[in-house]
C-alpha cells in the first residue's frame, strides 16, 4: 500500500536543509524529496535552516551578538579576525544589508561602492589581494576581471568581506564554525557517538542558540507531524542532530527521520541507541520507497516489521537495542520519481558568492543553479576509489530525454530560472547527446554543466552538440595522471585520451574542471612529478581551465577497501564502531610522504588556475629535491595531434 492509498490522510511532512551545505543555491535533496512527496499526494513543505543561520548570523543583531562574544571574557589579545571584526563593528552593521542585497543580486549598482575599497570593512583576507600587486604599477586583478569586471570584482571583495566575518565567528563563538560546513570533524568517519553526543550536551552557543530560535519558528510556521533531515555531507551532521533537538524539546510527537549521503555512505552499520534519543527513524539510499513505508506505517497502513531499508529503535523485548527493517519492496523508477519543486524556497535570498577567481572554479559558489539528475547510479560504476558497492553508484537507472526536458520546462516556469547543474555522478554520453538534442527539438534555452568521465565517446562533434545545447562547463575525473594508476584505477581512461577529448569541449568553448588525486596506493614520488608536469601541459594546451586536488582516502565500501590486496596496501584494523564507519587506514609500502607532495601540488594548481608558473619546471614548486619528470615536454601537444 503506498501512503495515498492509506484510508488516513498523510501527516505535514517538512523536509529541512541542515547547517551547513551552500549559500548560492538550494542543496538539491529537500527539493528531489518534496517534488516526489506532493507527485504521491502527500502534504509536503521545505526549509533551509542552512542558508536562514548564516542570514540571521549576519543581520545587525547577529552581527551585535558577535561583537558581544568577541568582547567577553576580556582578552589580552584577541585572534586576530576578532579584533579585526570588534574594531570595525559600527562599519560592518552599516554596510553588510547593502552587501547582501548586492549578493542577492537585488542591489547591482552597489558594485562601484564595493570595488572603491573605501566602501567595506577589511579584515585579514584581503591580505590575499596582496599576491596579485601588478609589478608594473597596474591595475592588480586586471588578468581576472578585466576593464569592465566590476561586478565580478565586487563579489570577490564581498565575499572576503563575509569570509572574515566567518573566521570572527570561529574565533570568538565556535572553532568548528564555517559558512560551507560545520563540526564535521564529530561525524567524519567518526566510530563513537561520544564527541557528537558531548557537542550537543555542552552549553548552546551563539550559532546553536540562533539554530534553536529558526527550528522553533519552523515549526510554528508549517506545523508538521514528520521533519525529514537531509544530511549529505559529515558537515551538517551536528546542525542537524541541534534541529532534532529543539523538536524533542517542542514536541516529542513530532517524528523525525534521518537521511541523506552521509548516512547512506557512513551509517550503514549503525549500532548506537542514542542516535534515537534524536531521531525515530533513520533511512539508507534512495529515500522514496522507505519515505512512502514509513507514512504508510504512520498512517496505520502496515506494521513496523514492513518497513523498507529503515534503522529504529526496538521498543518492546528489544532493550532498546538499535534494529535494521528492510522489507524488500522495489525502488520507485527514476522515470517516476517526479519533478523537483523549490517551492518554499528563498530563491531571492541565496548568496552569489566569488571565492575563487578562476572562470570554471567560481560555478561552485557562484549563482543560483537549478539542480537536475540525469540517471540515477552511475553507468561505469568500476573506478577502484569509488563507492561501487553502494546504492548511489550501483544501481544504474536513467531517465528518458522527453521526461528530463519536462523536469527542465516545469522548473523553469516554478524559477524563473534557466541554469542547471545536472548532479550525476557521471552523466552518460548516450543521454547527454539525447538530452542536447531533444532542448533543440523543443527550442528551449538553458545553460548548464555537469560531471562526466573523460571517455571517447565524447568526440569534438558531440562537444559542439553539447554546447549548442547550453552546455558551459564540464567537470570530471583525471585522478593520477599516470597511465599505469589510471589502470590501476580502473578509470577506463588513458592522459592521451583526456587530453583529446578535454581539448575538444575547450575547442567547443566549454570551461573543463579536471578532479586530481594524489596518495593512491603505490604511487611513488616520481608518479607524482610526473602526474603535474602532464596537468601543467593540459593547462598550457588550454584543455583545462580549471582543477582541484584531493587526497586519497580508502573507504571501506569501494574495491581498495574490500580488497587491499589488489592495490599492494594492508588495511589498519578500525576500532569498534557503532556510529559512522567510512575511512579507513592503511599501509603503502612505497612509503611516499603525500603530506609533502599535497601542499606542491596544491600551490601548483592554484598558480595554473590563475595563468601563473606554467612555463617553470614542475619541480620548482616542491621543497625538497624531486626528480626530474619523465614526461616529454610535448606529450600534450604531440597527443592532440
């Protein structure tokens, strides 16, 4: 029986977005959730407490409150964002409503003020501003913005603006405080409860106290029987366990339900009761099929034991022991899983931020993106780094064209807006051409961008196809730039082969993000030069515009974790668990120090992302003494033919 069928009608169901995810753009689940809830007939609504914190945080009250913690107790010295912060306090409650408005896109015109610097507060981030001083005397960011960036350059001083701000916040009212996340460190791969449960028995903070205030308003405003947390990364985890608690506090009645990416990846193996003195229910993977039992079960439609995919709390005989009930019923079919709605949503609010200067890095935090997924799963599902053994990535199902572009027109008319990010693991090429051509058939323009992997089916005719289609970015996984770890990896991928197929979105005037990866099993120092010199060669060949570098974590759900001894590591025994299990320690016989090599190859990339250093030896950005790279300085070139 689904829950519409039930002869009771559905509880309110309130779907909330948890401190902290993004301030540019709705984090997607709460609309997916909603979207499909009210397609079944359910009473469903959403917030985002995420974005109304940080709003609240920083309005004048929030912003006096911050000065009051930076004032008490008395320091000799303050940190220094803090005294920064306390110091110029009047001039920060005068100018941060114009800025937001600015940021919101309501106020463009503040732009010459911003860009003046006589107009914002600085703190210590604009000491950034210092490594791009024009030796010439000239304008210093004119290689980013140009002669009419004005906007552009406004957000990126705002945006340094709001950062110290942040950093204000850490210092003087909660260390574990960021605009991006927040106390991840209680949940990452955290095996106890004990450091989440003693956060959240320590005395509220500011931030906790003003989270408090925006639940109870929440729940006064749209009354719900059911608040569903959707938690994707280990960020919002703590924020979302304070939500929960404020509902206990109001009314114990309500039932709360826990989902999310972080659950599906880290909790599956749940054994810790106090997580329940929280929530009521906790669900894995695809949340549409438990969602519809357990309404149906509220509703008095079926019994706790027909429950789908679904961790409670044994009440009876049980000793309060934690219990895992999964009746097997099917997924729903992503072709049925109905159009996401932001309905609720402050589409007007959110914050076009511009923390990274690089024109394919900035789409992260900059604008306000319609979120879209081309299939569910992924159709390669076989790189050895990846979660392939769960849900999210295993269970491949794709949606038509004809029923995509719906989703497209229907959130287009409910927005206003046309940019869309399509969140797919890996969207497929097969559906990405199906997708291009049937926005042409209908005439409908949009821009959008996506991850994909560098494979060959992407040829120069179908990046142009794309394009045509309002593609602008495209983001995917280079990893190591090493054939032989690319093998190892089971990326299907060859360096030749993205620098071809990269070149050939860059030659259809499609900005390309290239994931990076050090610290793979085996991977050796001169791997690793090697690995860089190919990256400087993709940038100097304008086939990347842009790249992030990222340390290898083994997870215990991917091919590295369940089978070391394929990739030459001895995984380190992991302590009891009874909360959050994911990461996992190893040994690498090779005995590479990737600490080292993260910190040059980091600096390296931010230098190429800014057109800096791309004709300097590779090894001039490690501190120690490297080898020399075997890779021939033509290889790109000689590759791209």
């Amino acid at each position: 029986m689904s829950a519409s069928a039930s002869s009771t009608p559905s509880p309110r169901v309130l779907s909330v977005i948890p401190p902290m995810t993004q301030l540019n753009t709705p984090y997607p689940s709460t609309a997916y959730l909603t979207g499909f809830l009210r397609s079944r007939g359910v009473d469903a609504v959403q917030e985002d407490l995420a974005l109304a914190l940080v709003l609240d945080l920083l309005s004048r009250d929030g912003l006096a409150a911050l000065r009051g913690a930076c004032d008490a107790p008395p320091q000799k010295k303050r940190p220094r964002a803090a005294a920064s912060f306390a110091a110029q306090h009047a001039r920060y409650a005068a100018t941060m409503a114009p800025v937001l408005a600015f940021l919101q896109g309501r106020d463009p015109t503040l732009a010459h003020r911003i860009v003046s610097r006589g107009f914002l507060p600085e703190g210590p981030r604009f000491e950034s501003l210092e490594a791009y001083i024009d030796p010439d005397g000239g304008d210093p960011l004119a290689w980013a913005f140009g002669a009419l960036g004005v906007q552009d350059r406004a957000r990126h001083f705002a945006t340094l603006y709001l950062n110290d701000v942040a950093d204000a916040i850490r210092e003087a009212v909660d260390p574990r405080f960021e605009f991006v996340r927040y106390a991840e460190s209680l949940a990452q791969s955290q095996p106890s409860f004990d450091p989440l449960a003693q956060a959240l028995a320590a005395a509220p903070t500011l931030v906790d106290r003003a989270l408090d205030r925006l639940t109870r308003e929440a729940l006064a405003r749209h009354a719900p029987r059911v608040v569903l947390l959707s938690v994707p990364f280990p960020g919002a985890v703590y924020a979302a366990f304070r939500i929960a608690q404020t509902i206990r506090a109001v009314d114990p009645s309500i039932v709360t339900v826990l989902g999310g990416g972080f659950v599906n990846t880290e909790l599956r193996e749940l054994g810790e009761p106090r997580v329940f003195d929280f929530f009521d229910y906790v669900t894995l993977d695809a949340g549409e099929r438990p969602l519809l039992a357990l309404l149906d079960h509220l509703a008095g439609g079926r019994s706790r034991q027909r429950l789908v995919r679904t961790f409670l709390r044994e009440r009876e005989g049980g000793g309060g022991a934690v219990k895992y009930v999964n009746f097997v019923e099917p997924d729903i079919p992503f072709d049925e899983v109905g159009t996401p709605t932001w309905a609720g949503l402050p589409l007007d609010r959110y914050l076009s931020l511009l923390d990274m200067l690089n024109p394919m890095h900035r789409l992260w935090s900059d604008g306000r993106w319609n979120k879209l997924t081309v299939a569910h799963g992924c159709y390669w599902k076989k790189c050895s780094f990846c979660d392939v053994s769960l849900d999210y990535i295993s269970r491949y199902d794709a949606a038509s064209a004809s029923t995509l572009v719906d989703r497209v027109e229907a959130i287009v008319a409910e927005t206003g807006q046309s940019g869309f990010h399509l969140v797919d693991e890996a969207a497929p090429p097969k559906s990405l051409r199906a997708f291009a051509a049937e926005l042409k058939r209908r005439d409908v323009s949009i821009s959008w961008w996506g991850n994909i992997r560098f494979e060959k089916s992407f040829t120069p005719e179908l990046c142009l196809e794309l394009a045509d289609s309002g593609c602008i970015a495209i983001s995917g996984g280079l990893e190591v730039a090493s054939d032989r770890l690319l093998q190892l990896m089971k990326k299907g991928v060859s360096v030749e082969q993205v620098a071809r197929v990269t070149r050939g979105f860059a030659d259809a005037g499609i900005l390309v993000h290239a994931y990076l990866m050090y610290g793979f099993p085996t991977q050796t120092v001169q791997d690793t030069v090697d690995a860089l010199e190919y990256v400087r060669q993709l940038f100097e060949h304008g086939c990347i515009q842009s790249g992030f570098f990222h340390r290898f974590a083994c997870t215990v759900h991917s091919p590295v974790g369940m089978h070391p001894e394929d990739y030459g590591v001895q995984l380190l025994p992991l302590p009891p668990v009874t909360f959050a299990k994911n990461d996992v320690g190893f040994i690498d016989p090779v005995g590479t120090d990737h600490d080292a090599m993260g910190a040059a190859l980091n600096k390296a990339l931010y230098n190429y992302m800014h057109g800096i250093g791309l004709d300097e030896d590779v090894r001039a950005w490690f501190g120690g003494r490297v080898p020399k790279t075997r890779v021939p300085r033509h290889f790109i070139e000689r590759a791209l033919g």
